[in-house]
C-alpha cells in the first residue's frame, strides 16, 4: 500500500500548462505504480492548457467548479464530477474560463500500450 497524503503530494510542472497548480497523487515521485498515475490539478481563473496531443489516454473528473474541454473538434463544459476520456493522439486544451478556482483529477499511463 502506498499512501499520499494531500499536504505532502509533490508538485510537478508540466509543460504548456498556465495558471495552474499540479500535485501527483500516486505513481511517479508520489510512489510506485506499474500502469498508471493520478494527477490533481488547481485551475485558476483564466487557467489552462495549450490545444495539444500524447500519444497516451487520459482520464478527468472534474472535482469542484467548472472546466471547459476543447479539442480539434469539440467544445464541451464539464461541471463537478463530470469526466471525460481522450483518446491517445486526440488533442485536448483545459481551460477555467470562470472567476472561480476549479480542481481535476487526471488518470493517464505511465506509455501507450504495445
């Protein structure tokens, strides 16, 4: 078993990624995983990602307020536990286009499967 306390979750900094607070949960720095890990990330208003792909599947649930969900060709607004899966290559952009911090889970693999 491997626990994370939310007080001592180690920050990262993704790339691409403004006005927002990453902290791992599990896998990574936070501790073992074979398959995956878990992100939580704070959006401030404003906050988001850059329109960008991995070749790995990703996981969100929206944790409290609202983040909007854009890809190459759909926009959708996820509210709270709310969530939507990306498939590898689908490009995604995360923006907080309110004037309230919002929080998401994120669930993706360490690589693409073979």
């Amino acid at each position: 078993m491997n626990i994370t306390r939310y007080g001592s979750a180690p920050r990262y900094h993704p790339p691409k990624h403004e006005g927002m607070s990453c902290l791992r949960l599990q896998g990574h720095e936070a501790g073992p995983s074979s398959d995956l890990w878990l992100g939580l990330s704070h959006l401030l208003p404003g906050g988001g990602t850059t329109l960008d792909a991995s070749g790995v599947e990703k996981m969100y649930v929206v944790l409290d307020g609202e983040v909007t969900i854009r890809t190459g060709e759909d926009e959708c607004v996820l509210q709270r536990f709310d969530s939507v899966r990306l498939a590898p290559g689908e490009q995604r952009q995360l923006i907080n286009n309110t004037n309230q911090p919002a929080s998401i889970l994120l669930a993706m693999p360490y690589t693409a499967p073979t």
